[in-house]
C-alpha cells in the first residue's frame, strides 16, 4: 500500500511563505468603488459600418457608407428611388452580402460572417417581394402562416382568433383599431396594411426592425401614423431602421423626439417630395 512523500523541511517552508504571501495580497488589495456620479457606459451601436459598398452585375448599388446607429431608436434613411435604399436595408439585416473589403458590425454581430444569427435576431418589413401580402386571403389567414412559419415543426398553430391577433398587434397598432381577422387583405387601407406587416415581423420578436419605403402610404397625414407607431416601437426597446424617399421627409413630420437620420444620397433626383 502506497504512501505520499513526506515534504522535507525546505518544501514545507516555501508552501507556508507562499500561503502568506496570497493572504497578504488579498487583504491589502485596493478596493474598487464605483463613482455614483459618473455618467453610465453608452451602449454599443447597433449598426457600425466602415466603407460599406454593395456593387451589382449594373454597377454601384451604394456606398460607400460610414454608419453609427444608437440601439433603441428610430432611425430614417432618406434617399431617393435608385439610390440603393432597400439593398442597404437588407445588408443591415443580413439578407444581402456587401462587398469584400466593407466593414459592417450589427447588433454586435460581425456581417457577413455571422449572417445566420444576425437574420434571426433582426425582422423585415415593407419590402417588395420579400413580405408582400397575399391580396386574397385574409388577416388570419396571413398571421397563421407568419407563425406556423416561425413555430418549430412539430407544433400545430392552429386557428387565429381576434384574441390571439390582438396579443401581437395592439403594440403596433396603438390606440388604432385593429383589423378583424376576417377581413381580406385587399380591404384594408395602406396604414392598415403597412402596420400589419410590421405586426407579422415583429412576431419573430427581433431586437432590430428593418421597413422599407414607407412612402407607400402614399398621404402624409396617414404616414404621419405609422412615423408615430414606429417611433413607437422604438421606445418600447426596439431598435427601428426605416426608409423613404423623400429628403423632406423628417421635417415635415412630428417626432417626440428627433430621430437619427441618414441621408443615403443626393443629385437631381434627390427631390422633395409633393
């Protein structure tokens, strides 16, 4: 039956001054204390972008881009048609990759490289071919797609009721009606049809909205609703990109509160809008 060494004399001494010696420092360590009035770290942004620059088989989309995006806010990218609006969008979404050599970090999220975690945490809406609604099916009819698209597999999602639409809803709608789910897509109005697919994005609970084109809705005074919905929704926490045409379009609006803007590009049809 085998037996430890017994530690000669010199051993034992050197692990007794080693013990002291970590004693020591840990009761004389200088105590850290937080200033109260020190101002709080700013959060990081939520969209950073160095020389971004996406070039398609006709030539430049746009770019290049330097961006600093502040997290829960709203933000408006001003640009007019032609000058690579949505594409923009879709990269700051990871939907689209940019050119080699851009610098683009997304919700803490390098791009194109963390392309996969960067879709699941940011949502799309607004976008021609992307999110467009079917015209003849009806408002539950959509939502019950959009969440038997985001359920796993093997859950049934079963029927829409209004209860169940007004859960996800009434966040964007506001104090809005919201539309019956029996009603068909093609009845609603353009703010009605807009917010819903704001609703159906935010069913995947993102921490970044990305919409495009606002100016669909074609009248201002019924745009202004989805500006202060959107706003909205970035004050509840999360973090809005929205786009428009019109490089008037933030002053002629109300904010509570003034958002960042980008204006993407200018030139002769760069123009206010009507």
């Amino acid at each position: 039956m085998s037996s430890e060494p017994t530690p000669t004399p010199e051993v034992e001494q050197q692990r007794v001054e080693h013990q002291h010696a970590t004693t020591t420092d840990v009761e004389h360590a200088p105590d850290v204390e937080q200033d109260p009035d020190a101002a709080p770290t700013p959060p990081a942004p939520a969209v950073r972008a160095r020389g971004l620059v996406l070039t398609g088989t006709r030539g430049p989309v746009y770019g290049p881009v330097d961006l600093d995006l502040p997290t829960r806010v709203l933000t408006v990218v001003q640009g007019p048609q032609g000058a690579g609006r949505s594409s923009l969008l879709l990269t700051l979404a990871g939907r689209m990759v940019p050119d080699r050599g851009s610098e683009l970090t997304v919700l803490g999220e390098d791009l194109p490289r963390r392309r996969a975690v960067v879709q699941r945490r940011a949502a799309v809406a607004g976008f021609a071919g992307v999110d467009e609604l079917d015209d003849s099916v009806t408002v539950g009819d959509v939502t019950r797609e959009r969440l038997a698209w985001l359920s796993p597999w093997y859950r049934w999602t079963g029927r829409v009721s209004q209860e169940r639409f007004a859960a996800l809803a009434a966040p964007v709608f506001g104090e809005r009606p919201l539309p019956r789910v029996q009603t068909v897509i093609w009845d609603l109005d353009e703010v009605d049809a807009m917010l819903l697919r704001v609703t159906l994005a935010l069913a995947q609970q993102p921490d970044l909205l990305v919409v495009d084109d606002v100016d669909q809705v074609h009248d201002s005074g019924r745009r202004q609703t989805v500006w202060t919905r959107l706003e909205a929704l970035a004050a509840a926490g999360t973090t809005v990109i929205a786009s428009v045409a019109s490089l008037d379009e933030v002053a002629r609006m109300r904010w509570w509160a003034a958002p960042e803007v980008v204006n993407l590009a200018t030139g002769p049809h760069a123009v206010p809008a009507a």
